[in-house]
C-alpha cells in the first residue's frame, strides 16, 4: 500500500504544478491507479487525505474557462473522492462526513453531464450513504433542538437533490420506474422543503420533454402531469403561470400526438387548462388543431374560433388558423373566418396579407373568377392609397407569376398573359426594377406565341430599359430576331450572350436552379434557330456555347451537333465549297480533342465513345481532302490523335499507323509545292509523324505483320526523302536500310535514286549508289526491263560526265566507260527495239568526251572515247548513214593527228 500511496502523491504533486502544459497524460496515468480503490483495505493515512483535498480543491479552481474538459474535471473529482473515502476511518466525524456527501453528490453530477450514468449512479449511492450516516449521528445525538432541526433541514436539501439527479440518470437510461420512485421521495420531502417546488417541477417538465422527443407518449404525459401538479403544490414557490402553461400545452400535445381520438378530452382539458394560467396564442392554436382532429362540430370549432379572435391574437396567427381550417378540409369555415378577419383587422397595415391569402384560397378551389375579382380589388385599393406592404406584394406577384406560368406550360397564352399583366398593373412607369425586366421578358415570351411580334418588341424593349445586362434580355431579343428572320440581330445578341455567360450570373431572384443557365440558353438559342431553318445562327449559338460553357459534355455535344450541320452542308456543296466547310470543320475537331483530353467529369467509357466519335468524323473527313495536303495531314493528326485517348486494339493502331502515314505523305506533298525557304517546317512535321509511325509500326510487328505490308518501305521512303531535303547526314543510314529490306523492289531504289538528287537535296553518290543497286535488280529479274535499266544508266552517266567540264578524272572515265559497255549490253540485248534518241545522246557524249580528252592532248584516251562512240552508229537507224558520214571523215582526221602527234613524240625522244 505504501507504494500506493508513493505513486499518488506524486501524480498528484505533478498535476499540481502550476507550469503544467499537458494535464491529460497526468490525469489518464491517477485515475487508472486510484480506479477500484474502493476495494483496497482503508488507508488511515493524513497525507492522502491531504491530497484528495488538494485535487478537489485543484479542479474547482481549474472549473473556470476551459483549463480543462468536462471529463478531465469529472475524472479528478473521481480521484479526491475515492481517495476520502479510501482514507475513512472507522468512526468518522461529522465534518469528514459532509465532506464525503459533498465530493459524492458534486462528482457525481459531474459524471452525469458527460454522461457515464454507472460512474454518476455509484457516486450518487455513495452520496446517499453518507447522508444516512450523517442523519443517523445527529440522531442519536439528540441535543440542541434547533441546531438539530437545521442540520436535518440541510441533509433532506441533498438528499432532494441527490434523489433529482438518481431520477435524472434513470431517466437518461430508459428506467422510468426507478426515476418515479426517487421523485416520488422527493415530493413527500416538498412539504417540509417548499422552495424547492420550483426545481421540482421544472425536472419534471425536462422530463416530460426528453420522454416526448423519444415519443415515450405514456412517460411524456406522466412526468408532464407531475411537473403541473407539483407547481400547484405550493404556488408561492411555484415556476410561474407561464411555466405551467407550457407544461400543459405540452402534456396536451402529447396526448394530441399520441391518439387525439382516444385522448381528445384530455388534451383539450390539458390546453383549456393551460389557457387560464396563461393565455397565448399558441395556446388557441393548438386547442383549434384538437377541435379539428376529434372532428369537433362546426359550432365548436366557431366557439374556438370566437375566443381567438376575442383574446386578441396576432394576424399571423389567424392566418394560420385559416390555413389550419383549409388543410382540415372546413373551407366553409375558413372563408367565414378569413372574411371575419378581414373586417377585425382592417386597419391594420398587414391586412394585404389576408388578402393575399384570400385570393391564394380562391386560386387553390379553383374558383379563378372570384379571385380575378380579389385581384381587380386590390388593384383598384393599389391607385387609390390601399397599398399592400412589401412581404404581402411580393407573395401576390409570385403567386401571379406561378399562375401565368402554369397557364404559359399548358400552352394558354392569353391567359398567361392575363395574369402577368396584373402583376405589371404593381409597377410604376419608368420603374427601374430587375423584377420588371423579366415580367417584360414573360410577357414578350406570349407575345411570341400568339404571333405578336411588335408587342413582344415592345415588352422587350422595357426589359432592356430596366435590365440591360441580363443575357436573360438578350435571350429574348435573339427570340424575335429569329421569328423576324433579322440573321445580323440574331448574331449580335448572341455574341452578347456569349460575353455575359462569361460573368458570373444573376440569380434572378434566387429562382435559377442551374450553373449551366447560360450555356443552356445558347443551346436553345441554336435549337430554336435550327426548328426556324436559320442554319448559320445555329451554328453562331454553339460555336458561342462551345467557347463559354465551363462544362465539357454539354460543350461536346454542342461540338456534334456543329460537325452534324457542316457535314450535312458537305454533302450538298460543290467540290469548291467542300473545302470551305471542311476549313469550317477543322477547328471543332481541334476543340473536341482538347475538351475529351482534358475531360475528367466523364466516365472512360464515355471519353472512349466521343473520342472514337470525332476520329473517324477526322478520318473520314481527311480522305475528302486530296486537293489539300495540308488539310488532309490536319485531319489525318487530329484522327491519330484522338485514337489515343481509346484503349488500344491491333485494328486501332493499325488506323494511327495510316494516319500517321498520310499526314508524313502530306506534309511531303506541301514541301513539293513550297518554296525552299518555307520547306523546313513541313520537313520537320513529317519527320515527327514518321517517327511517331516507326513505334506504332513496331508494336504492331510484334503482334505479327503479313509479309506483303509496305510499311516498312513507305516509311524509309518518307524519311529518305524528308532528311534528304533537310541535308541531314543520317540519310545514308536510311539509304542502308532500305537496301537492306528483303525482296527491296528496283521501283523503291529508283525512287531513291530520284530523291537524292530532288532540289533542295544533292546527294549524287548516293543517288549513284542507288541507281547502280537499281541497275543489279533489273538484271536479275527473269525478264529484264531493258528501258527502265537504260535510264538508270543514262542517269549514271549523267551524274558522271556533267555537261560543261573542262577536264575528266581517269577514275571517272573509268566508271562511266563500265556504264557504256552496260549501255551497250542493254542495246544488243533489245534486238533493234532500243530508242533511236537514247542511241544518239550516248554516242554524243562518248564522242563528245573523246573530242574533250583530244583537247586535252590524252591522244590515246580521246582515240578510245571516239572509238566508243563510233561502235553506237551502228545501232542507229534512219540516222546511221548521216552520223556514219560526218563522224567517219572527223575520227579519219582525228587518227591522223593522232598518228602524227605520235611520231613527233618518237622523233622528240
């Protein structure tokens, strides 16, 4: 026990100190040590009763503000408590003893406002006990009858109020008998403790409250019932007539809730009874709201009527009463009472509020001409100094409104204009009011409907006075221009629209329920435009709609609806105009991609199925445009780039393999037709298609490829000729891959061949290499295309002997000669069916190049060139006996130069 008693004391020093930041850990670490002390063996120790004091005098200090929480308090009252009690001993005083009732009955009151009835009800018992202990000692000591008489005073007070707060906790943990038991203890102690019949039946009434909100009927009525009769034990310390009222009202709501049928004459004894303590209107209501239940007659429901209009009770009150009737179904009663109303408070500024209701009544039975007539009443009363107050014609204007509104849906025009008219009869001329502006916009909205047109401009033009701002207004003047045909009126107030829908929007008197109102109206706007046949304005609607409306699936359908229209005008237009509208369809492509990438509301199945939607509108869209390279590579792109926002399949990627394919085709096809100086960026564009195609390409080889597809070859292609054009130094590399390709066609090489050399690109060698692969292919295949194979010759041969050369290398004129002979293979081969043209330019440049090598004094070399050109006369046909002339006597005279330049040379050395 002495460690016990160690650990206490210090805890206890630790929470007593002064600079102690966190109490909660302290707390936690006494209340766990001292919890179940009660069963140690008594501790007879003046320290630890020292403590418990300190603690208990600790927490009452640290009551104020919010040093520390409700449980935190009841925990450390929970400790001094135990620890007095711990340290009883066997005999204790009086004074020990009033401690002990005093920590008891406070700790437990505490547990019992954070809840925890065990702990509340154990402190309370030990309260209890204590307090018998203490009358038993003053008892048995009998002297002083005075002193005696007040202490036995003060222990029946606690035990009162210890008993109160028993029932309490009963009460808080369904136990209703225990709680009767210890109130009934406490209300034979009223007697000799009359002041504390107020508290008393106030604990009742709380009671009877709690007991209701369970709808614990049965309980409620009896602790109601307790609540009353204790207040009239004593009425000098009674709560109050107003209390008392308010418990029998109560008690007659809870019979009323319970079976009114059953219980009617209680509860109307229960109200009548609250009525003559204390008179009110709630009082009279609720007694009215019985009489109708039980299905009291007409007289006694006149009766009750009588008595509230006699005990002066609010218009409000009255007015509800009224309502009350016609919810009961008494209208008889109710117009009697509304009309007697009337007359008790006609000078009353509120009256306009009956009157309002009146005609509400009349509009609800559908008795529509009385209440026109009500209506023309106060209209009249309105012009000639009866005006309604504010509240009462607010409510008559938006009962109007309701009216007209229902009438406008039910496609009554002219009586939804009827009854917006009389809303319009409130408003003053020149009223600035926003209200005005769309009772305006109403009105014109049935001018509409009924097809006139310059009255619906006119209402129109007085919403514009009042409110020139609201798109609302806007809204109603494209309406008109629309039904006028005015295409330039109906654009400007749609571009009006748009800017509005930008700011945020007026709440029109709190009555718009959307966010969207604005992109709803310009959706409208263009359904309205499209059912009056007015296409462009249509299309001016969404494109506004498209670029304000912050959201994206209203944005996207708009999008639909454009591509729809402009695709429908495709279909009807010349080649000419074609081009036009796919212009026009190019942009909504472009906004639709961005809206589903950046789409995060839609689910992936609905981002799948639009951007699936627009990319075969793209691909579809792109073959239209073989007129347009650049147009089709746009479309082309927008439909790659749309396919990967859907889950990837081999038919997916093999549509992005072929757009991307066509856009690096188009993007070639523009550099053709652009200057060099606007080349680079088309080159560069399809250089990144081209790449972007090589990764889906191999992800679809990976799958498996048939053997005929030309993607391969396409590619390289693509990028030969796009690196050529852009001098980039890796278009060698490409060259390699391309012969490296199985079954590469000699088609494929010449292409190549004729790419090299394609301005701005100049790669002779390479163009050469090409062409002499070109040639090999020919050769091999089993019938040889002898032109093709001679113009990859001639194209050697080209390359090789430029024309306007002053001297030829001797490794050239050793490469060509090897062309020559392949020449003249190619000829002997064609058995006389070889271009007679080709013939002559081979032989012209041969001899030519002889002439050239003769020149240069290389006698031997010029001998062999003229030679060569001399061994083609034959080949020629009706020009060999001319070229056989001419050229004969010259390569005679040429030999014979020769001949002498060679014996000069023998007589020289």
């Amino acid at each position: 026990m002495d460690q016990f008693v160690s650990t206490v004391k210090c805890l206890a020093d630790k929470l007593l100190q002064k600079q102690q930041a966190d109490y909660n850990e302290v707390i936690e670490k006494i209340f766990s040590e001292v919890s179940g002390v009660e069963d140690y063996p008594k501790i007879l120790d003046p320290q630890l009763e020292e403590c418990a004091i300190q603690l208990w005098n600790w927490a009452v200090t640290k009551n104020v503000g919010s040093t520390i929480s409700k449980t935190q308090k009841a925990k450390v009252r929970h400790v001094a408590c135990s620890l007095l009690y711990c340290c009883e001993p066997e005999n204790p005083t009086e004074g020990i003893i009033r401690k002990q009732i005093l920590m008891a009955s406070k700790t437990g009151r505490t547990w019992l406002d954070c809840k925890n009835f065990q702990m509340a009800d154990h402190f309370l018992r030990l309260a209890v006990k204590s307090l018998e202990t203490l009358y038993s000692q003053l008892t048995s000591r009998g002297d002083g009858a005075a002193d005696f008489g007040s202490s036995k005073s003060d222990v029946e007070k606690d035990l009162l109020r210890i008993l109160s707060y028993q029932a309490e906790s009963a009460i808080s943990q369904g136990n209703n008998h225990e709680a009767v038991v210890c109130m009934q203890r406490c209300k034979d102690m009223l007697l000799r403790l009359p002041k504390e019949t107020a508290y008393l039946s106030l604990l009742c009434y709380n009671f009877g409250i709690d007991t209701y909100n369970l709808r614990k009927f049965e309980d409620s009525a009896f602790w109601l019932s307790q609540s009353y009769d204790i207040g009239k034990m004593n009425t000098k310390y009674a709560p109050g007539s107003e209390v008392q009222a308010k418990a029998l009202r109560l008690l007659a709501t809870v019979y009323f809730e319970w079976d009114c049928q059953r219980f009617h004459e209680k509860a109307l004894n229960a109200v009548s009874l609250a009525n003559k303590e204390c008179v009110s209107a709630s009082g009279r209501y609720l007694k009215m709201r019985i009489l109708l239940r039980c299905r009291a007659s007409d007289d006694h429901i006149r009766a009750g009527l009588n008595e509230m209009l006699e005990s002066e009770v609010s218009l409000e009150v009255c007015l509800s009463t009224v309502k009350l009737l016609m919810s009961e179904d008494r209208e008889v009663l109710a117009f009697e009472y509304l009309k007697r109303v009337g007359q008790h408070f006609e000078s009353s500024p509120d009256l306009g509020t009956a009157l309002v209701l009146h005609i509400e009544l009349l509009l609800q039975r559908g008795k529509e001409l009385l209440g026109k007539q009500k209506i023309e009443d106060i209209i009249t009363g309105h012009y000639t100094g009866k005006q309604l107050n504010p509240q009462a014609l607010t409510s008559l204007h938006v009962m109007l409104w309701d009216k007209a509104s229902k009438h406008f849906e039910a496609k009554n025009y002219s009586e939804a204009l009827q009854w917006y008219n009389y809303s319009l009869s409130f408003f003053k001329a020149g009223q600035m009011d926003s209200n005005l502006a769309k009772l305006q916009r109403n009105r014109a909205s049935c001018f509409l409907q009924l097809k006139q047109l310059e009255k619906a401009k006119e209402a129109i033009k007085e919403a514009e006075r009042c409110d020139p701002d609201s798109i609302f207004t806007q809204f109603s003047v494209y309406k008109i221009a629309v039904q006028e045909n005015n295409v330039e009126k109906a654009v400007e107030a749609v571009n009006a629209m748009g800017l509005m829908s930008r700011s945020p929007m007026a709440s029109e008197d709190k009555l718009l329920v959307s966010e969207n109102a604005a992109s709803n109206l310009l959706s409208l706007a263009a359904q309205i435009a499209l059912e009056n046949e007015q296409q462009d304005t249509a299309m001016k609607a969404l494109e506004s709609l498209c670029e304000n409306s912050k959201d994206e699936a209203q944005v996207l359908t708009a999008l639909r609806c454009l591509v729809r229209l402009v695709l429908s005008t495709i279909e009807r237009s010349s080649d000419e105009m074609r081009n036009v509208n796919l212009d026009v369809l190019l942009p909504y492509i472009k906004m639709a991609l961005r809206k589903v990438s950046h789409q995060s509301c839609m689910t992936v199945e609905k981002c799948t199925e639009e951007a699936n939607w627009f990319r075969k509108i793209a691909w579809n869209s792109a073959l239209q445009c073989e007129s347009s390279p650049d147009r089709m590579r746009d479309f082309f792109v927008l439909s790659y780039q749309l396919s990967q926002l859907c889950p990837p399949d081999r038919a997916l990627l093999m549509g992005q393999k072929t757009c991307l394919l066509m856009a690096a085709a188009a993007s070639l096809e523009l550099c053709r037709k652009s200057p060099y100086s606007a080349q680079t960026e088309e080159l560069t564009q399809a250089l990144e298609h081209i790449q972007i195609c090589w990764e889906v390409w191999k992800t679809l080889k990976a799958s498996g490829s048939s053997p005929a597809d030309p993607t391969d070859t396409l590619l390289l292609l693509y990028e030969f000729e796009a690196r050529a054009k852009l001098n980039d130094p890796k278009v060698e590399t490409v060259l390699e891959s391309v012969l490296e390709l199985e079954n590469v066609e000699t088609k494929v090489v010449e292409t190549i061949a004729a790419l090299a050399m394609e301005p701005p690109a100049h790669f002779p060698l390479l163009c050469k290499k090409a062409l002499r692969v070109a040639v090999s292919l020919h050769k091999k295949q089993p019938q040889t295309d002898l032109a093709h194979c001679s113009k990859c010759v001639h194209s050697l041969i080209k390359l090789s002997l430029p024309s306007g050369v002053s001297e030829v290398e001797a490794h050239v004129l050793e490469e060509v000669w090897g062309y020559y002979e392949e020449a003249l293979s190619i000829i002997a081969a064609a058995l006389d069916d070889f271009p007679e043209m080709e013939i002559l330019w081979l032989l012209t440049r041969a001899w030519n190049t002889g002439i050239l090598l003769y020149s240069l004094a290389q006698y031997p070399e010029a001998e062999k060139w003229c030679g060569l050109a001399m061994s083609f006369v034959r080949h020629l046909g009706s020009l060999q006996e001319s070229y056989e002339m001419q050229m004969s006597s010259l390569y005679s005279e040429i030999l014979d130069r020769l001949d002498k330049a060679k014996r000069n040379l023998i007589m020289e050395e």
